[in-house]
C-alpha cells in the first residue's frame, strides 16, 4: 500500500470504529472489512493516533459513558449497554481503570457541582 492509501486506510478503520464502538469489534473484523492484516491495521491505526484501534473503541466507550453519566439519569445498566458492555461489572471495572473511580462516583462527583470530577487510573 502506498502512503495515500494508508492514510485513507487509517481514516477509514478511524470512522469505522466512531460509527459502530457500541457493537462488539474485533480485530479480525476489521482486518477482514479493509482487507489488511490485523498487524497492519494495529501498526498504521497506532503510528496515526498513537493508540490501539481496541484501546480507542474502550475509550470512546467510556468517553460517551462519562457524558451519560453527567447528563442523565440512566441506570449504570442502561448506560454500559448503550455504550457497547453486556455485562455492568465488566463496565465498571473497565471504567474504574481508566477513570480512577467508579461510574456511581464519577456521577455523584458531577452531581455535587464540579465541573470535572476528580478521579485518578490507577
């Protein structure tokens, strides 16, 4: 592949993975959809955006898990099935990793006025 087409490539998987984080995605799934190898994909997708396309899937998730949080009242049921986790305690503790805190206290944190909660990963 030449450089225009990885460019595409990398945008491509890039716009992919912002459509459809809340499906299960695996790499052989994506390698398959833009006919590279799974080591292609990951190699060209982490030099572009300085992260995996599986560890951006996991951050998109609880991106948009952190702004449900803060901007309705859903349940932490509700909210990891919407953002792409069948099972809640699996969403939580990723969730935990990554933000420093759990997501009923990254909402109570929000709730008692500040403007960003104060959680740290571990």
């Amino acid at each position: 592949m030449g450089y225009i087409k990885k460019d595409v490539l990398v945008k491509d998987v890039l716009v992919y993975l912002n459509n459809n984080y809340r499906e299960k995605i695996t790499l052989e799934q994506l390698a398959k959809k833009f006919r590279a190898s799974v080591s292609y994909i990951c190699h060209e997708f982490a030099r572009e955006y300085h992260i995996s396309p599986i560890n951006y899937v996991i951050q998109r998730r609880i991106t948009e898990a952190k702004f449900t949080l803060t901007n309705t009242d859903n349940s932490l049921n509700e909210i990891a099935w919407r953002v792409g986790y069948e099972n809640v305690d699996h969403f939580a503790k990723l969730f935990m990793r990554h933000v420093g805190c759990s997501p009923s206290d990254y909402r109570k944190q929000f709730n008692n006025n500040l403007a960003e909660p104060v959680c740290l990963p571990g």
